[in-house]
C-alpha cells in the first residue's frame, strides 16, 4: 500500500513539474478583479464625456471638441491600461514568489509573444480604422482581438482563460451588429467579465494552495 502511494506521489510530483514547464501558472486571478474595476471606473468616465459631448454637440459644432474628446478618451484607456498592467505584474510576481517559480523563462516568454501578435495587430487595426473615420467600430474591435489573444495565449496558461476568450470575441461581434451597445458591451467584456474570471480563478487555483 505504501509502494503505491508512493508510486502514486511520484507522478503526481513528474505531472506538476510538467505542468510548470508548459504552462504559466502564476497568473492572479485578483489582477483579473482589479482590471475589471478598473475598466468599469474607465467605462462610466467615458460614458460622462460622452454624454457632455452631445450635449454640446448641437450648441458648438466644433473639430476641436471632438479632439479634445477623443484625447481625453484615449488617456482614460491608457490609463486603464496601464493600472491593470501594473496590478497585474505586481500580483503575478507575488504569486511566482509564494510558489517558488521563476516569473521569466521559456514559457512566461512564449505565452507573451502569443499574446502580444493579436493584440499588436488589434492596436494597429483600431489606429486604421482611426485614420479612416471609422472610429465607432474600435470599441468591438478590441474586444475582438482581445479574445483572440486569449485564445492564443491560453494553450501557455490556464484553460479557463480560453473561454473568456471566446464571451470576449462573441461580445464583440454582438457589438458590431448592434452599434448602440457597444460601451455597455465593452464594459460587460472588459469589466464583468474579467472581474468573474478573476474570482473564479482566484478561488479555483490561489485559495486552495
């Protein structure tokens, strides 16, 4: 009985170690959360220039209006962009640490290049179709290329990333459809989405270890 426990915690040990050679594990699920949050405050502040824009919009037709929104919009995402990236790191470090695993190595830079080439190309579509004035398409294009990301970057990590993967890309053509959602459906996809992904993972993979 004991040679088979034995036997038994030995391939377990041999499964973990292959598990850590390919795949990213050290991901947080509470980044997911704060990134949520954080998209949520991004929606509700786009949504009050939004609605300011209109309002004046028949009281001043004006090119710089429009700029200055759009800055103020574009500094609203980058900011978001960038709070959840520093969460993120911050928390996946922590967690690389409490595991003992190095944060950088062949798969951590496998699973960023598979996720940078969708989201590289996403950034430079939506900056085209800026150019050409199509810019209310950008908002379900992001979602688009974000879920392709995941789905990319999911065979490096957890399996769960790919289904949020695909609500993200199933969101974003349900917003191309019906134009009138997009910020709700950019909140729901960046916002709700990643703060259930986030709880999910957290209580499915950090609480327990």
């Amino acid at each position: 009985m004991d040679n088979k426990q034995e036997h038994l915690q030995a391939l377990t040990d041999i499964r973990s170690m292959m598990e850590r050679s390919f795949r990213f594990i050290s991901l947080s699920g509470l980044s997911g959360v704060f990134a949520g949050v954080f998209a949520l405050i991004g929606v509700y502040l786009a949504h009050l220039k939004i609605e300011n824009l209109y309002a004046n919009f028949y009281n001043r037709v004006d090119s710089d209006l429009i700029f200055d929104s759009m800055v103020y919009l574009i500094t609203v995402a980058v900011s978001v962009l960038f709070c959840s990236l520093l969460v993120g790191v911050v928390l996946t470090v922590r967690n690389s640490k409490k595991r003992g695993i190095s944060i950088w190595d062949g798969t951590s830079k496998r699973l960023l290049i598979n996720l940078a080439i969708p989201l590289g190309t996403g950034g430079l579509f939506c900056l085209l179709l800026l150019y050409h004035g199509i810019g209310w398409l950008i908002g379900p294009v992001t979602l688009i290329f974000y879920g392709l990301a995941l789905i990319n970057a999911s065979k490096y990590t957890f399996n769960d990333i790919r289904y949020l993967g695909i609500m993200e890309i199933l969101l974003g053509l349900f917003s191309t459809y019906f134009i009138g959602y997009g910020l709700i459906c950019w909140a729901i996809g960046f916002g709700v989405l990643h703060i259930i992904y986030g709880a999910v993972m957290f209580f499915k993979y950090e609480r327990r270890s």
